[in-house]
C-alpha cells in the first residue's frame, strides 16, 4: 500500500506541482489548501506524511504543527516545511514547533523525494 502524504499549500499551483512530483513515484496525495482544511484531512485520513507551507490564510504553518503535536493521540506523523521563508529564523521556528525538515520553495523535484524518503524512514539517510 502506498504511503499517504498530505500537502497544506494555499497556492494551488504548488498543490498540483507537489501532487504531480509525489504521485510520480508512488505515493498517495491529499491537499488541502488551509489549516484547518488539513487539520480536518490529517484527524480523518491518518497520513505518513505532511508538507506543509508556512503562509497560510488561516493560520501559521508552524500552529499547525504544534496542534497535531499537542494531540495526544498523535501518530509521530513526520512534518516537512516547504515555503519560500528561508530566513535562519524561520528554519529554526520550523525545527522549533516538531517539524522533521524544512524545503525552500523553488525546489528541486529530487531534493524533495529524498527528504520525503529520509522523514518516512525517520529521518535516517
């Protein structure tokens, strides 16, 4: 069975960028293009994965992330940040609220697989 990864991205084009690229080699995509749509499809669909934007219209990226840390039924879903921040603070705050990596928007499609494949093996190389 394919692993689910869920990308939260306001910016469609990036939704359909990133479902594009993660369907190409196997996985399974949902998206969602708020917080609180996403928080909705993480609590109903239990996926492997999150990318997760920073900018969304409803909420920080990184407040999402300490909700789904903050639950106790949490899985140990891995988070990847992919945004266009990549201030050191920013990577850091990522880091900071549970993520597992964070990706600078542009990125390369290869870049991305490997963090993906690295988070799913919990982070081992």
């Amino acid at each position: 069975m394919p692993k689910r990864i869920l990308v939260v991205d306001d910016e469609e084009e990036y939704r359909l960028l990133l479902r594009r690229v993660l369907t190409g080699v196997g996985y399974d995509v949902l998206a969602a293009a708020t917080g609180r749509e996403g928080l909705k499809l993480y609590a109903a669909e239990s996926p492997d994965l999150i990318l997760l934007d920073v900018m969304l219209p409803d909420m920080l990226g990184f407040e999402f992330c300490r909700k789904i840390r903050a639950d106790p039924g949490y899985p140990g879903t891995p988070v990847l940040f992919c945004s266009v921040r990549s201030l050191v603070s920013s990577l850091a705050h990522g880091l900071r609220s549970g993520s597992a990596d964070y990706v600078i928007k542009p990125f390369v499609p290869e870049d991305l697989l490997a963090r993906v494949r690295a988070a799913l093996r919990g982070g081992k190389p």
